[in-house]
C-alpha cells in the first residue's frame, strides 16, 4: 500500500512538472492543408512549405512562440480546430461570414482575385456566365470557389474535387473544360510541366459576399487574445519588410491587396 | 409419432432470479436505449426546418447515386464472378493462376486505391484511350466509379461462389453422373440450387459491404449520400449532417438484412422441421 502510494505522489509530481514546463514554452500548433501550392504544399520528403507556412513561422517569430504544424484535409480542417487538434489554422482560408459563425478569424493576410484556366486550345473567352455556359467546371470543394462557381456558372456543370491537385489532372487530360480557383494558385500550377496544357483566361471580380474581405487565420471562437496577438504580428511583419522578403519568394507583385 | 409425443414430459421451466449475466445483459441494454435516445434528442434540439428543407432534396439525390451504383456494379459483378469462379476451379492451371491472382489483387488492395487508379490513372493515357474508342466510356466519373467496383465486388463475389460450390459434397455430383445427367444439367439442376442456400448469407454481406465502401466515390467526384452529407457539412458546419447519413445508411442495410432473412426463410423451406 505504501509503495503504491508513494507511486502515485511521484506521479502527480512529474505530472505537475510537466504542466509547468509547458506553461513556461507555450507552443502553438498550426494546422494546414499541405496540398495547396505555392501556398501549403508537402514536398517528396514530407515537408511542409509553401507561403502560408512561411509566414506562420514569421508570425510565430513575432508573437515569440514555437509552433509546429499539423498537415489536416480540407474537408476537416474546421472540425479539427475545433476538436483541439490545433490551435490555429494558416492554409489560405478566406474569411466568410459562414465559417465566421464557426471560429474568429484574424485580419487578413493576403487577398488574390480567383481566375478562371483552361486548356491551350480552348474556345473560351471570358469568365462570365454566358462564356462558360454548357462547359464543365472543376473546382475544389468546400471553398470559396466552390461556392461562387455553383452561385454563378448555373449553365455549367460543377465538378467538386477534394483537393486541387486532383481537379489539374482532370483538367490535363480532358475531363473537366475549365478550372476555377485563385489566380496565385493556377499561376503557379501552369508555370510547372504539368500545367504546361493550359493557360489562364482571366481573374474574376471577387463578389465580397462570396469571396470575402481574404484569407485569415482561424482560431477558435473567443479565442481573443490569440486573434489578437495575430493581428499585431501581421501588422509588424508587413511594417519591418519580412512580410515583403516571404511575397517577393513566391510571388512577382504584392498578394496582400489593397489595405481595408 | 403424435402419439409418443404426448408421453414426454414438459422440460422444467428455467430458473429466474436476477444472476450477473441477466443484470449485465438489462444494463447494456439500458446503455443502448439511452445511446439511442440520446441521439434522438440530439436530432430533436438540433432541427432546422430550413436546412432540412435546402439539403433533403440533394440527400435524395445522393441516395439514388449510391443505390444505382450499388445495383449495377453487383449485378455486373455477379455476371463477371461466373467465369472466374469456373477458372478458379479449372483444372488448367494457367486459368486457376490467372484467376487467383485477379482476386487476390482486388482483394488485397483497397477499394478507394482501386477506384483512384482508374480515374486518374487511365485518365493519363487519354490518347491511347482515344484511339481504341474507349475515352468516352472512361471520361465519366460514373462510369469509371462503375468500372472499379464491379471488378472489385466481382473478386469477392467469385470467392463466395467458388466456396458455395465446392460446399455441396462430391456424391451429388457422382449420384447425378450415376443417372446419367449432363455436367450442366448437373450444375444446373442439382449444385447451384443447394450451393446458393450457402452463398446467400455471405452475398447479403458483400451488398452491405458494398453499399458502406460506395461511401468514398466522392473522391472521383461522383457524388453519392457520403459526398453529399461531406458538401453539407463544409457548408453549414451542422454535425447534424452526417448523422443523418448515418441513420439512412443503417436503414438501407436493415432493410436489406430482412430482405436477405426473408428470402433465406422461403427457400429453406424444406429444411424446416
């Protein structure tokens, strides 16, 4: 019995220590997609990379706490933050009033218009309704896109794919006439040989009811404080010119957008 | 023998009381019925009209997806199952080799890999494809989704004929040959009757083992009550969504349980005393 109680008190202490010790290094978890170049993506190894992660870790640096990242599918990225599994999301999520129900978004960090590929000899000339009219259209589900592609393109077939890789190959090779998702992200597949069959057909005006204000970071609802420290973060990497060292990596023009 | 009936005596009557087994059994039934009424509740607190009104229709949809797909690839693999059974049992043993390596990929890889390879992978060789004339068929998702799990439920399928097959014991046949009969009059007339009695249980499972794996076809964009209830779900955030998928999934599959007793009961007919 004495032993088994001294067991038990050894126990509580080394669990207290613990407790202590994480206090003392708080880390943040970060959750991403990991398949959402150039701004999340996973490299051969296992890596993550990509915008999103780069300016996660610059924040991080910022608000001086250790993060780790948490690679998460789309479809359950909201629920997980909500189950715990991390404490923020940075995979591009734009702000919607939907998802705004569900968790608190920070300010936004970029904001890119969404633009319309096709392949090289497509017939299509526009991104309107009408030009689109009759054609099938691969799309990611569960975003944005998704949703303004079903809102608008009523005359064409919606193809939801569970990621955006998976919508390129259907575009490469035939199955779908036309891919709606953000231009950055098209840019950047048809810069590579497997986007060498299409070509871009013109960025969308972002409908702001749709599209929303940009992309944010998640966190859970009345999560405040972190929302904030976020916030001041992003404000200082884009004053002292890291936020522009992490664009001009990736990107040739300013992805942030105008300032609102 | 009505006679010799009345003379045996009625067995004692069982022993009540309350023993641990009986407690035990009552408090996990207990657990179940409030499991039960719990989700009930959760359904009842959780109703929105308005999102019941906006989303039943696709779930409709979905639904029809699923049991259309269900339908056509078993019925398709019942068809292909036949030969591979009859070249399982060959007594070449190139057709036994080539046929047991057919089921024993289908059945030892998943089904979403399957299903995957055949969209996307055939999809890459889309100029050969087109000059055989068969890129109309594959440029479906429907199709392909068709495809895969009909070679897929075909493998099991197979199995379980094979097996009901070899069940019915050597003398049938040999008492059969003895008469006279013809192999397939044989077949025919005498083993497939009592070898489906065996195969009718296990072909129950595969359907609901079908109709349960047709919930990754989303992944190729087809989109059957599981890709519905995922579209819900990313739109509303409303857990509710796929507990109604859960409720529609064990329906079909207790609807199909009866279904399956019933038939069993009808033509086991003659067994029963």
């Amino acid at each position: 019995m004495r032993t088994a109680l001294r067991i038990a008190l050894a126990a509580s202490a080394a669990l207290l220590t613990l407790g202590v010790a994480q206090a003392q290094e708080k880390t943040l978890r970060i959750g991403t997609e990991g398949a959402y170049p150039p701004f999340n993506n996973l490299t051969a190894d296992g890596q993550l990379v990509g915008f999103d992660i780069d300016i996660a870790k610059a924040l991080c640096d910022e608000m001086k706490v250790k993060c780790t990242f948490v690679a998460q599918d789309w479809d359950g990225i909201i629920p997980a933050l909500q189950a715990g599994k991390f404490d923020a999301i940075v995979a591009s999520m734009s702000i919607t009033p939907e998802r705004a129900e569900k968790v608190d978004f920070t300010n936004k960090y970029y904001n890119t218009p969404p633009a319309i590929a096709a392949p090289k000899d497509s017939d299509i000339k526009g991104v309107t309704k009408e030009d689109l009219a009759g054609k099938t259209i691969g799309v990611q589900a569960s975003t944005t896109h998704f949703n303004y592609s079903t809102k608008t393109y009523t005359d064409s077939t919606i193809k939801p794919y569970p990621t955006a890789q998976e919508y390129q190959l259907d575009l490469a090779n035939g199955r779908v006439d036309a891919v709606n998702d953000d231009i950055t992200v098209l840019e950047g597949w048809l810069a590579t040989p497997d986007g060498a069959c299409c070509k871009l057909i013109g960025a969308i005006t972002p409908d702001i009811e749709i599209h929303g204000p940009g992309a944010g970071i998640a966190v859970r609802k009345g999560d405040t404080e972190l929302v904030n420290q976020f916030n001041k973060a992003i404000d200082a990497i884009r004053a002292n010119g890291k936020y522009k060292e992490i664009n001009d990596k990736y990107f040739k023009y300013d992805v942030y957008g105008g300032e609102s | 023998m009505s006679i010799a009936a009345t003379k045996v005596d009625r067995p004692p009557a069982l022993p009540r009381g309350w023993p641990r087994q009986r407690i035990l059994g009552y408090a996990l039934v207990c657990m179940w019925i409030a499991f039960l009424a719990g989700i009930a509740a959760y359904l009842i607190v959780a109703w929105n009209g308005e999102l019941f009104a906006k989303y039943a229709p696709s779930y409709v949809t979905g639904l029809g997806v699923t049991l259309l797909l269900v339908a056509i690839s078993i019925v398709l693999g019942a068809m292909l199952s036949v030969p591979i059974a009859y070249a399982r049992m060959s007594k070449n043993r190139i057709l036994r080799g080539l046929s047991y390596a057919y089921v024993y990929f289908f059945r030892g890889t998943p089904l979403l890999a399957q299903t995957f390879l055949v969209y996307y992978g055939v999809g890459s060789f889309r100029p050969q494809l087109e000059m055989v004339g068969l890129w109309g068929f594959f440029r479906e998702a429907f199709n392909c989704a068709i495809f895969a799990f009909s070679l897929n439920t075909a493998a099991y399928q197979a199995e379980i004929l094979r097996g009901a097959i070899e069940s019915v014991p050597r003398g049938q046949w040999e008492g059969a040959a003895s008469l006279g009969l013809h192999k397939l009059q044989t077949m025919w007339k005498i083993i497939l009757p009592q070898a489906l009695i065996v195969a009718l249980r296990p072909y129950g499972n595969e359907i609901i083992l079908m109709i349960k794996g047709s919930a990754i076809v989303a992944i190729i964009t087809v989109y059957d009550l599981m890709g519905i209830t995922k579209l819900t779900y990313s739109r509303t955030f409303d857990f509710q969504s796929y507990v109604w998928a859960a409720i529609i999934y064990l329906i079909i599959v207790e609807t199909l349980r009866h279904a399956v007793e019933w038939i069993e009961r009808r033509i086991t007919i003659h067994l029963q005393r």
